[in-house]
C-alpha cells in the first residue's frame, strides 16, 4: 500500500463515481450458461483496488453498465470483508455514528459491517465481547450478522480459525 492511498474507511465514503476512478477496471467476454447473446460483447466487468489487493467482478448481466455498477456493489463488500482497521481501546460503539438498522441496498452498508467486523477482529471473534464494545446486545449483534450471508460464512471462519465454535442463526 502506498503511503498516499486512502484508508479502507475513506474508499467505503467514497461516492460510486470516486471509487470508480481509483480502480483499474477491465471489461472481458464471461463464459457460462446466458445463451446466443453471452459471448458476444465484453460486458462483464472486473474492478480491482491494485494497493489493496481487493478485487470483485460481475458478468451476471448483458448490460457491462448494470456489471460495472454490481461490481461496485461486491466491491464495496470485499472491502469491508478483508481489509481490518485498529480499534482504538475502550472504544466501539462511538465509532459508528449511523443507524443500526441498515440494508444491503444502504450505500453506508460496508462501512456498517466494516466498523463491526473490526471490533469483533479486536475482540478476537467473541461476539459477547464485541457487542459489549458495540453497546449492544450479544443477540442484537448476532441478528445483524446473520442477514448477509457472506458476512455470516466470513465471521464463523474466522471463529474457526481460533477453535471457536460456529455461531448458529437466530
């Protein structure tokens, strides 16, 4: 990472247009099921963040612009998903100034999961711990997590990893 990139919270704040300009983008004919219109554009789209190492595509579409902007959208996510930011100590639920009630549509949405996924990382995957951080409950938190499936698979491997047992949906 250069020492002039944006943090992973800055690129999240970024409007589509913004974050769009700091990727290197590649459009590529998708093979796959689709039929006779499939290959015949190079309308699915990769997008690529180089000094982060993060990369999300699309080709579900035949439009490469409806690609392009889900691309953005698994961006986002990826993001949110890899990369992890020190939390300040004693500190957790002041960082996150926004509702606790948003949706995967919300544009706020990766940095929503972002913030949580790095309190849990600070508390060593421990949801009691991390939703005392969060000053929430530990079952408001799981709740929060289980609504996206990739979060969901992302936190139990991650719990996993340290010998903790699988968090089950609510």
């Amino acid at each position: 990472m250069h020492a002039s990139s944006p943090d992973r919270d800055t690129l999240l704040a970024l409007d589509d247009d913004a974050l769009l300009r700091l990727c290197r983008q590649e459009c590529y004919r998708a093979s796959g099921p689709g039929g006779q219109h499939r290959n015949t554009t190079d309308s699915a789209v990769r997008l690529s963040v180089a000094d982060y190492g993060v990369v999300a595509s699309c080709a579900d579409h035949r439009s490469q612009h409806r690609n392009r902007t889900e691309a953005l959208k698994r961006l986002r996510t990826a993001l949110a998903l890899e990369l992890r930011q020190p939390v300040p100590p004693d500190r957790g639920a002041e960082l996150w100034e926004g509702p606790w009630k948003l949706g995967r549509k919300d544009r706020r949405y990766a940095g929503f999961i972002a913030h949580v996924l790095d309190v849990l990382a600070h508390n060593d995957w421990a949801v009691g711990h991390a939703g005392k951080a969060l000053g929430i409950s530990t079952g408001k938190l799981i709740r929060v997590l289980s609504h996206d499936p990739q979060i969901w698979n992302a936190v139990n491997q991650e719990r996993a990893k340290r010998n903790l047992v699988n968090l089950r949906r609510p």
